[in-house]
C-alpha cells in the first residue's frame, strides 16, 4: 500500500506519517509513505509510483487541495482520496469529487486509524469486481497534417513545443502535429517518461548527456542527438531520476 502526504506544513506531515506508522490498523500491511509540499510535487510523485491513497490538505498556500482531486479523476486508476485539512466546512464539496474520507486536525491516532481501516476495506474490495482487464495501449497514434502515424509509445525519444506545434522525435523521425503537450502526457504514463520544462517531454532512458545551460539549467542530449532545455523548476526532480 502506497501512502502519499500532501501538506504545506512539514510538521503536518510529519504528525500524519508519525501517527499512520503506529496505527493498528496496517499491523499486517506492507505500506510506504512520500511526502509532497505541494500540487507540483504530488503530480511527480504519482508519476513515479503507483499510490493507493492520498492524504489531502486543502489549503496548500495559494493553491487547492481541490485542484489535485480534479486531476486525479482524470488518471487511468484514481487513488483514494482522505482529505486531512483545518478546514471543517468544505466536507460536502470533499465527498462531491469522491473522496474516501475528512479528517480534521489536529489528527488523532484513533480518527486516522478508521480512515486507514476504511481505506484498506476498500482496497481489499476492488480485485473483487468482476469487470475485464483492460489491455494495455502500447501504441501511439500522432495526427498530421495529412495522415495519422502510429508509433510505439517505447520509441519516443522527446517532444517539444515551439509555436504552438508538437514536435514528436524518435530514433529516426520527427513527427509535428498540432495536438498539445498535455494530449501526449496523458498518453504516456510509464515513469521513464517526464516532462522537463513546461514545452517539452523526454524518455529518461534515452538521455545520452546533461550539460550545464544558462541560468543554472540544463541542457538535455538525447540518443537521437536532440537537444532539450530543462526548465529551473524541474531541475532537481531530474537529478533525483538521473542520481546526480
């Protein structure tokens, strides 16, 4: 069972792991705990791993706890969501976008510990569900100008944004189209694949070199000999992917 904390006060999430590591209710339960400050963290952090359950706060500075359950419903699988928050009068809009459970702080041992018995029963309940499993899309179709390419999603190498067009590399080919860099994010989901500035995606397996940039940046060399700019704020999650 994976656990992710999203709260802008470090004691916060230290109170809420602290108090889901003595709780009875994962006594015979493998779990792991992450940590996230903050929306753009929590999107890595669920890019990386596969999480179950999602404490939430509500108030994360100037965003919304809020903002993170909409984007959830929109992932292939949609963790569970507990929102663990000050705030007692948002608890109807927090079972509006499905959510598991409200917790109130200051957290007690006892009330985290029926939101992890609940969380847990219903986990335990979902491989239960007779539905078909669905295949898993290793192909990617790309609209052209005049015709549609369909490549294997393996074979990306980058993509980058630049005037309002995609460009999608391989090995040997380069493909523009007029979808978005959002469009082809939804499409590739397995970990390898992560957005390093806000116009552009790489395959992590296929960088070749990282060199210093202006700025206290990087510039990406891919295997392809592309090159791509790495943006400030996604430096340091690409240096913890690239053990630098």
């Amino acid at each position: 069972m994976q656990i992710l904390l999203v709260d802008d006060e470090p004691l916060a999430r230290g109170e809420l792991e602290y108090l889901i590591g003595k709780s009875a209710s994962l006594k015979n339960v493998d779990f792991q705990t992450f940590q996230a400050e903050d929306i753009k963290e929590a999107q890595g952090t669920l890019l990386k791993h596969r999480i179950d359950l999602i404490f939430l706060d509500i108030s994360l500075n100037e965003e919304n706890g809020f903002e993170l359950a909409e984007e959830l419903k929109q992932l292939s699988y949609s963790p569970l969501i507990i929102f663990a928050t000050a705030y007692d009068d948002y608890a109807v809009r927090a079972f509006n976008v499905d959510a598991l459970d409200y917790v109130l702080k200051p957290f007690e041992q006892e009330r985290i510990d029926q939101a992890l018995g609940k969380a847990l029963k219903t986990l335990q309940s979902e491989p239960t569900k007779t539905q078909p499993a669905q295949p898993v899309n290793d192909m990617l179709s790309i609209e052209l100008a005049d015709r549609n390419v369909v490549i294997k999603k393996d074979d990306l190498v980058a993509a980058t944004v630049s005037e309002g067009m995609l460009t999608i590399s391989t090995a040997n080919n380069e493909y523009v189209t007029k979808k978005t860099l959002a469009w082809l994010k939804d499409k590739m989901t397995a970990a390898k694949f992560m957005q390093v500035h806000r116009n552009s995606l790489v395959n992590v397996e296929d960088i070749k070199e990282v060199q210093p940039w202006f700025n206290h940046t990087s510039l990406l060399i891919m295997n392809n000999d592309v090159k791509v700019q790495v943006g400030r704020s996604y430096q340091k999650e690409l240096g913890q992917r690239l053990g630098m």
